[in-house]
C-alpha cells in the first residue's frame, strides 16, 4: 500500500514512513493511493480487536501479522477499556443508537487512536532501521495530553513529554495528568497559556540545534499529531465495528444503509466515516455535528471555507476549532487534483478562506451539516434524560440536536448511529447545569452529585484520581521549554 500527499500526488511513501512523518514536507496529510476493501460480512463473529486487525491490515501492508496482532491485542484487548468494551452502543429509540466512544482511560474517543499508534510508532521506527528512542513532545489544552500519556504510557522505546497552560487547564484535567503513572511518562506546566505551549513545542521541532543534541542522545523527536495517518485509521474501525453489532443484533439487515451523526472539531473523526464507506460500508449520510464555532455548516451550504469568524468558547471545548484540517483529505479523495488542494490551502493560509467552485456539489455529496448554539445544547442534555433518562456529554448533545434538526428536514428515519465522543463525567460542570442541578465547587462532588442525579456508574479512572499522589511538578517559564526537555532527558 502506498500512500501520497493530498498536495503533491507523486510523493509516495510506504505506511511506515507516513506513521513517522506525521506530516508531509510539503505541508500536506497523507492518504491511501487507493482505499481498499473490507466486507462488513467478514467482521460479524470477531471481537473488537481482530476488527481493527483486519481493518488495520489493509492500509499497514509492510507491517507482520504478529506486529498488528500485538498491536490490537495492546490497545483493544487488554483492559485498557473498561469491561463494556470499545465502542458499545447504546439503544434511544427505534432508529437511533449511540455508540460510546468514551470507554477508555482518559473517558473520551481519543483513547481509540491513542492506545494504537503508540504501538504503530516504534514499530515503524524500527523498519526505519531508526533503533533511536522516540521522544514524543505534545502541547496539550487538556485532553490530548492525558490521552497521549496513557497511550505512551511503558511503550518500550519511547517517551512522552507534555506540556499544559499551568493555570489554564480545569482541576479533574490537572489531576488526570500530574498523577500520570509511567516510568517513561513526563508532564511540564507551563507559564504561559496554550498558545505558549504550541508555539514552544513548534520551536523545538524546528530547531536544527536542539535536534543535534537529542540525536547525540540517541533520540528522535515525534509528536501525537491529530493529523498522522496512524490516528486517523483506527477510527474506521468503529464504524464497521457498530455496523457489525447492529447486524448482529438484528436491528439491521447487512447491506442496510446506517446514518451517522459525528460531533465534529478537526473532522478527523467523520472523515474516518468516509474512509468506512469507501472501503464498502453501507453508509447513508455522514451528519456532521458543529457548535457555535459553524464555519464547517457555511461549508457545507455554499462550498466556502471561511476561518475568519469570531472564535467563541463553548461549552464543548473539543469542538472549538476554526481550521478542520482533515477537510484537506476529502478534498483530495473528491477531487484527485493535489495541484487544486495546494492551491486552496495556500489560500486558507494567506487569506483565510477558499472557495471550490464548481466541484463543490461532488464535494459534499454524502454529507449533511448544521450546528447547536451553548443554549440548545443544554436543553438537549435535559431533552434526552427527561425522555430516555440518558445522560450525554455536550459533544454528543451538539450531534443529537443537529440529528434532529435533520430528521425534521428531511424526514429520514434511517437507522442512525451517534458517536459519543465524551463520558459525561468528564464534563459535570456543563451536565449538572443542563439537570438543573446547584453545581459544586468541587469536581468529585460533581461526580457524586451526577451519579445520585443519573445512577450512571462514576468511571474507574476518575475515581482513582481521588487521593491520587501527584507524581509530576515541574513548573518551567515559557522560553525555557527545551531546557526543561534536556533536564529530563539527561
Ligand atoms: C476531539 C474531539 C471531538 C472532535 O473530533 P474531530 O476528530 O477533531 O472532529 C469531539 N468531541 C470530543 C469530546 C473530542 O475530544
């Protein structure tokens, strides 16, 4: 399997080299110069993990069997998700189910991509003939951070170094990563915001010097982008993987089409969807979810991307996003054109918007978008548990309102599947709210507070946070971010 960059279609890599990369060097995200097939037929009796075995070994054709057995085995099958498994579904009426995509040890979907390719990684290093360790350095606004850790977290020949706002990252976040166990684990507050963060871990990817001094060091630098290859794949997974369940289940018939309703940010995750459909999934429409930050909704309706718009925070955080990058894939896969994609971006970088013209009505074919502002999403957290007495997190109310306003217009009644993408217990705060509930200051009185209110059992890796010893203090200024990686490393 080869892959090419969306921006230069004759820069061809193996899947190893991709997984390395990270990014293109012309800027670009890689693909599959062709989607292979997968038949849903050849998944119902498997576990979670030999689906993702399969689905992997498609696209990862210069990896062995054992390699992606131990893989899958490491990320899917060994209690890194608690006992309801990886992707779950759970039944709201006769047509919707939500798939919860929270299950693992950080409580959001990103553990799905995170438990793999941390195991992807070495492995590709080594077929590199690159036996150096892997220092994998994240800026973190709270989430990917403590996601990447418990994906890093022992992998033999790497370690992981994150970077969070000191003073800009909720409590139950703070704790989740200062108590992170892990000998090769490292997590540094930062005397800055965010922004700082990124731009510090930017400056040392791009200095040549430091570079020399951690090779001297026998160390290569990686990062936990959301833009490799290696955490876009295994999110296809779950799409074949509920598909499957539903067959298995006898809610569907195979060959059914199913709709799925994405709560969306980078649109990593829904172009996952559309690589499920292009390997042979029946999917009808991929729904994508926006909040008030709707500039992928203008996208959908007239074709331009517009990024210069108000940034507003909400209280769906995840999804606060103005550039989704992965749109850049499905401009590719549409058009096949890299010299039009290139063109575009160049655009959305100079100028912050582009359109795409005539194309357009093949670019979005298949999808359909709309948004939820910060009031509807609290009326649809205390919709759903007054009707169905399911509590959700405020991403997955953003894609259950937008499913709504879709079956309102146009009246489709196909079975649908919403991704859950956050337990709600990691967002109490907003959920309390929405129940109409007298919010403690403390976040496990939150916790005990919904769990009386919900009778949703509070997850296991919260509850160990409770007394937790905090493992990891380490303060640094802004501009001393590389002397802070050296004292570790040395
Ligand atoms: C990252 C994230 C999203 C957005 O996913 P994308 O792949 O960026 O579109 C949605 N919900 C939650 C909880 C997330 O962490």
């Amino acid at each position: 399997m080869r892959f090419c960059s969306t921006r230069d279609k004759n820069n061809l890599k193996s899947a190893h080299e991709v997984i390395l990369e990270g990014i293109a060097p012309d800027g670009g995200l890689y693909v599959p110069c062709s989607v292979p097939a997968v038949d849903v037929r050849d998944m119902l009796a498997l576990t979670y993990a030999q689906r993702a075995k399969l689905v992997f070994s498609k696209f990862l054709d210069d990896y062995t069997e054992e390699e992606l057995e131990s893989v899958v085995d490491g990320a899917y099958a060994n209690g890194r998700f608690d006992e309801e498994g990886v992707a779950p579904l759970a039944q709201l009426n006769d047509s919707l189910f939500v798939m919860e995509l929270f299950h693992g040890p950080t409580l959001a979907f990103k553990d799905v991509a995170l438990q793999a390719m941390p195991r992807l990684l070495p492995l590709a290093a080594k077929k590199s003939g690159n036996e150096t360790e892997v220092l994998i350095l994240v800026a973190t606004s709270g989430d990917t951070g403590k996601a990447a850790l418990e994906g890093f977290r022992d992998v033999p020949g790497t370690r992981i170094i994150v970077f969070y706002p000191a003073h800009g990252v909720s409590r139950a976040q703070y704790l989740q990563m200062a108590t992170q166990q892990g000998e090769n684990t490292h997590v540094v507050a930062v005397e800055g915001n965010f922004d700082d963060c990124q731009r510090g871990v930017k400056v040392l990817f791009g200095d040549r010097g430091f570079e020399k001094e951690m090779d001297a060091l026998g160390i290569s630098l990686s990062s936990a982008n959301s833009i490799n290859w290696a955490r876009l794949m295994p999110q296809i997974v779950y799409y074949f993987s509920s598909y499957a369940d539903l067959v298995n289940e006898e809610k569907i018939e195979l060959g059914d089409e199913v709709n799925f309703i994405v709560p969306t940010g980078n649109f990593g995750d829904i172009l996952a969807g559309e690589f499920a459909r292009l390997m042979g999934l029946p999917i009808g429409k991929l729904i994508c979810a926006s909040n008030s930050n709707d500039v992928l909704v203008d996208f959908f309706r007239n074709g331009t991307y517009d990024s210069r718009r108000t940034f507003y925070k909400t209280v769906s955080p995840s999804m606060d996003i103005l550039v989704s990058s992965n749109l850049e894939r499905l401009l590719f896969l549409r058009s096949g054109d890299d010299q039009w994609v290139k063109n575009l971006m160049d655009a959305l970088s100079n100028d912050g918007v582009y359109d795409c013209g005539e194309i357009f009505e093949k670019i979005r074919e298949g999808f359909w978008c709309d948004k939820c502002d910060e009031e509807q999403t609290i009326r649809t957290i205390a919709d759903v548990f007054d009707t169905c007495g399911y509590v959700m997190d405020p991403h997955t109310a953003v894609g259950m309102h937008v499913y709504q306003n879709y079956l309102k217009e146009t009246g489709d009644h196909t079975v649908s599947v919403l991704l859950s993408t956050a337990s709600p217990y990691k967002f109490t705060d907003a959920v309390l709210r929405a129940l109409g509930k007298d919010v403690p200051e403390d976040t496990f009185e939150q916790a005990d507070l919904l769990f009386e209110v919900s009778g949703m059992a509070i997850p296991e890796p919260l509850t160990q946070l409770r007394g937790a010893e905090i493992l990891h203090k380490t303060v640094c200024e802004k501009q001393d971010m590389g002397d802070a990686v050296k004292a570790i490393v040395d």
